[in-house]
C-alpha cells in the first residue's frame, strides 16, 4: 500500500520522519509496536494515520496530558478525522454522549485520561467498543524505573485481558526509554511479541552546554546574561524555556527576570487551571517569549521555535533532562540547552525523590546527571549511551568545543575533590574504647529509634531541628562526643554495620540497634530515669494507612491540578483508613466518599488497602 499520496492529502507531509512509516506500518499489520522517537519526531502520526484508515473502527488513545487533549482533538478534526475527548473537564451529559458515539462507530478517535479509562463506567461501555487499537502515549509513566512514573498507568493492561474482542493491537509511544525502562513498560502493559522502533536519539541542531556557578548570585546573573537577546530582539530570538526544579524556584526567578524588563510567564501546577491556559497561549502566540516553569509544563508540546532551554536546577533524571532539552530547535533549526549544575540542587532534587513514595532508584537517576555534567566526554555522546545508542561526538557541545565551560567544569571539579579529601579526613578518627562505648550506650538506650546521622548530631552536641524535636538535647549523652567530628561518628556507625555490629530496621527510614538486642523501640514514659528522653511510639497500622491514602491524594490532586480535598477530604481519609473497606460498595458506603469517587479513585483505593491485609 502506498501510504506518501494520504500523508499529503490529509495530512499536509511530503515524507515521512524516521521511524514513523516502520511504525505505522507495523500498526496497520496488527502488531504491537513499541515507538520510542525524541521529541519532535511526530509520534502522535503513528496513531493518526492508522486510525483515519479505518472505516467503522476506533481507536482508543491513553493520555495523561488532559490539558492537551481539546488541542489534539482539533487537530484531528481539522483533517478530516472525527475524533472527540473524554475526561473530567466535560461535564457527565457530555461524556456519555461521546461514550455513545465511540461505541456507534461514529469515532475514528478517542482521548481518554488513564484514570477515566480504567475507572468502573467506563469498562462497562469500552467491552462495546468496536476497536483497531489501544494506544498509550506518554508510555514512560507506565514504568515504576521511569522518570515519570505514574501506579494508574500500571493497570491499562486490564482493558484489553477483559475485552470481548482482544485482537486488536496495543501501540505504545515515548521520547525517552532506556532499556531497563523499554523491558518494564512491555511487561506491564501485556504486549505481545511487540516491534520496537528506535530512531536515533542525536539531534545535531542542538548544542549542550552546562555551567557551574558556585553561588546564587552567580546564577542569576549567568541567566540574565544568556537571556539578554530576548529583552534586546524577541523576534529574532525566538522563544525560550526556563525550568526550575520547585514551585518556590519559578516564582523567584519570574520575578526576577520581570524586575529585569523581560516579557515573562510562569507555569507550574500551583497556578489555576485558567491562568495556566492562559500563560500557555500567551507563550504559544509570541506574546510571552521567555517562560518559567517546572516540569508541569512542556509534555505533549508542539512550540516549533524554541530557541534555547535552560535548566536552571538540576532535573530528576537524565531522561527528563534530555526530554525537556529537546524541546528545543524542534523546527531543525540551531539551539542551545544550557544546564547550571550545582550540588545544592542536586541534594534538593534527591529529597524531592525521596518523598515520592511509588518511586524506585531516585539516587541512581542523580547519578547519571552528575556523570553526565562531570565526565569530560561529548554531551550528546553520553545522552546517547544513556539510551543504548552509540554515536561520534557531536562537534557542538562545550566540551567538543572546550569553551569556558570547560575550565569552569575542572575548576568545579577540583573544588568537590578538596571536599571529598577534607570530609575523608574528618571521617578517619581514631577513637579510643570509652569513646565507642558512648556510642553503644546510646545504641542500647535507644533501640531502632534514631539513624545513624541523628545519633552522631546528638552525640556531637548538635542542635539541629531533629535533635530538638526528639528533645534530644536533655540527654545526658548529648554533646558527650563533641571533641569527634560528626563525619567520623558516622564513619564508625557504617563500620559496625558492615560488621554486624549494628544491625538495622526499616529500608526508607534505616534505624539502628545492637545486635544481639531487639529491633524493638523501648517505651519510655513518665517512670523514666532523669534524663532519658521520651520518644515517639512507632505507627500504628491505621496510621501507616492513612499515610499511604494522604500520599495518594496529594499525587493525584497535583496530577488533576485539583485542591487536595476535592480528591478526598482529611476525615474521610481516616474513616478508610479506620474502615479499611475490600469491596467497592463498602467504600462507597464509607461517608464523604460517594458512587462519583468510587468510579474515580475505587480502585487504587482498594489497591493501596490490600497492602495492608
């Protein structure tokens, strides 16, 4: 079949993109296909051009960017393609009669959100639906080893197990994917002997930079620096993307590039749903050229002419990194990605992944961005090899350039290599017997309570906002070792736990304990010796439940852009918690919950709850 003379008609391409005919071509043969294609390559044609093919089929599309979905729909509209979306936007009149339409074969296309997908309504229309394919975009967050790791996106597996009809093919698309990521993301959505195509990961017409500014100060001024041509010439220029880590971050250096003149916007998931659409039309038209935001912003965007990308904080992974880089240069034309690394950002960054309770290998994804902004190896070289791809250095980047950026890396270098060897000579104390004995001591009065950073403030005579809050500051071994070096009391602790010494409870919050004595808190309460301070009771299960419902609803009140008790209020979280349903009519049963919330949130709900049976 020759597939160029409808690539042009409906939709405007004379050729097509690399990857895009093997992909689309395997779809059409009923396939499952695995498309990872960078940024900018045009992975929503492999769906589209499939779907306007056929004649009484639909084609069902598993989206997370909801905000997106009226602009995708339009588009496909706009070519000829009936196409509608289905989510919380629209009001549940509207919904049914989309659902209607799918189900009458008046769809070729249909966007839903994952969590409108999988909810109990929806399984019940879906078995109607007659299907050509089941499309996941944004296939990434399917993997818990992905940089954007969505449970929900877990289940998608079940719509095709349970439909009546399960020929049809399954498509999965994304920009980033290392092979531990490709692996998982196969194995969780139940694909078949799928073919997987790769196009290449080098984009020639971006140049990869990063600088190190050793204060804050520095760093606004570098960025006032690189963004000057915007404020001088913003037709020429371009557009420009500024992303911070935190929402604290965006709001500072939005004001600071105002108070400097700049046109500027800012984005991020703290902002209305209004303003948010307005700030994105605004960048979009021109009419804001430079934009600050967090990674909230910038999935699933087609913004041909940004001409430069700073990270102005140090990203979660290099694969969100080169993801939100390669929104630059999108039309093939020059453009520059300029990372500032700093440690400071890096420790903000690891705490912010250690908050995120359904994230696994937050330090491992740290530790290819340090290698990656440290090595002294081609910038596009290493991006590649993250990936699996092996391609020759770029010419571009500073450091096939060796710019100023260079020195400014083995300044930094140097600098972290005089820490290290400072830190290492504090960590090799001697100590002598009566000095460990305090620690053991303190390790016998305090069993599986404390981590050993806590255990050697306390011992140093620190007075640190965890040593006060566990009044550990009364305690007559407070300070008792402060002649040590903190560093060193850690040193001796990880020492006796590589030697079973110490032993330790618990895999997020390690807590240590003698061995040879039990991993048991020792409960003190008011017939204490003088001086012994009194500690927290270890959780009870309700509560371990009610935190687990509490991290829920927060992530998915940030994924929704929904206040955190329009998903579920904090007294009806303890009613779950203290209820502990197992069906889906005893939750609904609970008060505050309700049949809308249960066909929402139901089943990740009971999901959460059966961890704890």
């Amino acid at each position: 079949m020759d597939l160029l003379p409808l690539l042009k008609s409906q939709f405007g391409f004379s050729g097509f993109r690399s990857g895009q005919r093997e992909a689309i071509e395997s779809v059409l043969s009923g396939k499952d296909t695995l498309a990872i294609l960078p940024t900018g390559a045009g992975k929503s044609l492999i769906y589209q051009f499939p779907a306007s093919l056929q004649k009484d089929k639909l084609t069902l599309v598993i989206s997370p960017l909801i905000a997106l979905m009226k602009d995708q729909t339009e588009s496909l509209l706009a070519k000829g393609i009936p196409a509608a979306f289905c989510n919380s936007t629209l009001d549940e009149l509207e919904q049914m009669k989309i659902l209607s339409d799918a189900v009458k074969g008046n769809l070729k296309v249909l966007l839903v959100s994952p969590e409108r997908a999988l909810s109990p309504g929806f399984f019940k229309i879906f078995k109607e639906m007659n299907l050509f394919a089941l499309v996941v975009d944004e296939a990434h967050c399917v993997s818990q080893w992905g940089h954007d790791f969505r449970p929900e996106y877990r289940q998608i597996h079940l719509l095709r197990e349970r439909h009546p009809r399960p020929q049809f093919p399954v498509l999965a698309l994304t920009a980033t994917a290392t092979m531990k990521v490709r692996i998982d993301v196969q194995a969780a959505l139940g694909m078949r002997s799928p073919n997987v195509i790769l196009s290449t990961f080098f984009r020639p017409n971006l140049k990869f930079s990063v600088e190190y500014p050793s204060t804050e100060r520095d760093k606004a001024d570098r960025l006032l620096e690189l963004l000057e041509p915007w404020k001088e010439n913003r037709k020429f220029a371009g557009r420009t993307i500024v992303y911070c880590a935190t929402r604290k971050k965006t709001d500072e250096v939005f004001e600071l590039l105002k108070d400097f003149g700049f046109s500027v916007g800012k984005y991020h998931a703290g902002r209305t749903d209004g303003i948010r659409e307005r700030t994105q039309n605004a960048y979009s038209t021109g009419k804001v050229p430079v934009l600050v935001a967090t990674n909230a912003f910038g999935m699933g965007m087609d913004q041909p002419d940004v001409r430069l990308v700073i990270h102005y904080q140090v990203p979660s992974s290099l694969e969100a990194y080169y993801q939100e880089a390669g929104r630059a240069g999108r039309d093939n034309e020059p453009a520059s990605c300029v990372l500032f690394y700093k440690n400071a950002d890096v420790a903000t960054q690891a705490f912010m992944l250690s908050k995120e309770t359904n994230f696994k290998g937050g330090d491992t994804l740290l530790k290819h961005i340090k290698e990656y902004a440290n090595k002294e190896e081609c910038r596009q070289v290493q991006l590649c090899a993250y990936f699996g791809e092996e391609i020759k250095s770029c010419g571009t980047c500073d450091i096939c350039l060796q710019s100023g950026s260079s020195a400014d890396r083995e300044k930094f270098i140097r600098t972290e290599e005089a820490k290290l060897r400072k830190k290492e000579e504090k960590r090799n104390y001697d100590f002598d017997e009566s000095e460990e004995s305090s620690i053991l001591q303190f390790l016998s009065q305090f069993p599986a309570t404390f981590g050993k950073n806590l255990i050697a403030k306390t011992l140093a005579g620190k007075l640190t906002k965890d040593v006060l809050r566990y009044r550990l500051e009364r305690n007559p071994f407070h300070g008792q070792l402060k002649q040590i070096p903190e560093e060193a009391i850690v040193a001796k602790l990880e020492f006796w736990v590589e030697n079973k010494k110490v032993l330790v409870s618990g895999n997020k919050y390690p807590k240590l304990y003698l061995s040879g004595s039990s991993p048991v808190k020792r409960k003190l309460g008011s017939d204490s010796s003088e001086g012994q301070t009194k500690v927290k009771k270890p959780p009870t299960l309700n509560s371990q439940i009610l935190r687990e419902l509490m991290n829920y609803r927060d992530r998915k009140s940030r994924q929704l852009k929904w206040k955190k008790f329009m998903v579920f209020q904090n007294p009806v979280l303890k009613r779950i918690a203290e209820r502990k349903p197992s069906t889906l009519g005893e939750l609904e049963a609970t008060k505050g919950v309700g049949p809308a919330k249960v066909e929402r949130f139901g089943n990740e709900i009971l999901e959460i709850l059966q961890k704890f049976q």
